[in-house]
C-alpha cells in the first residue's frame, strides 16, 4: 500500500513544513517534514534551506521507507485510513521502534480496539519527557486509524 492523498495531507498537517533547518521539540536539527536527514542521508544542520520542491522530493523519498515498513510489519489486511494512520506513527517514532512495538504486535493478533489505542497511546514522549503535541498527534493518528 501507498499513502493517499488524505494520508498525506494528514501527515503534512502533523509535521508542517519549515524549509530552513530548525531545531525540534528535543532540540535535534530538522527541515522540511520533520526530516532529521537530507536527501544524500548527511543530518540537517544548523543552516540547511530547502526550496519547496526539494521539500517535497525529500518526502517522497522517505516517506517510501515508512510505507514499506507498515507493509512489512502488518500482516493483515488493513484499510486505507488505517494504513495512513500507522505511517504517520512509523514516520514520527522510526521504522526500527514501530517494527519492534507492542503495537504492531497488538493488531497483528487482532487485538481490541481499546488496546491498540493504549499502544498508540504510549508513544508520547520526546528525550524521555511527555510532550503535548505527541499525546494529542497519537489521538488524531488513532482517531484516523478507526475511521
């Protein structure tokens, strides 16, 4: 599966677009959609600037890392909404922490729905502090995830 345009425009609105390297909420260099590397894999820096287009180039790059790891990791059928839900998540936590989460293992064994809302729940910390904008993200993530 790919990211539709809803699943895009969700996760545009969840990351934002700045296109002159900034620091995140724990203080890590990013630019364009919360992206922490450029296109030739060097880490954003103090200084970095990208133009819109090489924004969106640098998305559609990366973005085919976290679709790929959803595809691989879920192993049942999902719908889109809930396929664009779990890439957002992947995008924001990396593939290597939701390929190896109790989420993933969760809905893999069909678990409830207030179950996988308990994992998505949990991925709200940022340099090991609660942070309001992760805890409201994984409401909206979830809130796609069932619709």
């Amino acid at each position: 599966m790919n990211l539709d345009s809803k699943g895009i425009a969700f996760l545009h609105n969840e990351e934002g677009l700045r296109l002159n390297a900034y620091r995140d909420q724990i203080g890590k260099w990013t630019i364009a959609f919360g992206n922490t590397y450029m296109l030739d894999g060097s880490p954003v820096k103090e200084g970095d600037k990208l133009s819109l287009a090489e924004a969106n180039k640098l998305f559609a790059v990366k973005i085919k890392d976290y679709e790929a790891a959803v595809s691989k990791g879920v192993k049942l059928p999902l719908t889109q909404n809930q396929f664009n839900a779990l890439v957002s998540l992947c995008y924001n936590i990396g593939t290597g922490a939701f390929l190896n989460s109790t989420l993933l293992k969760k809905i893999n064994s069909k678990a409830s729905a207030e179950e996988i809302q308990a994992q998505f729940n949990l991925w709200k910390k940022g340099g090991g502090k609660v942070l309001p904008v992760l805890v409201n993200r994984r409401k909206r993530e979830f809130k796609l995830f069932q619709s």
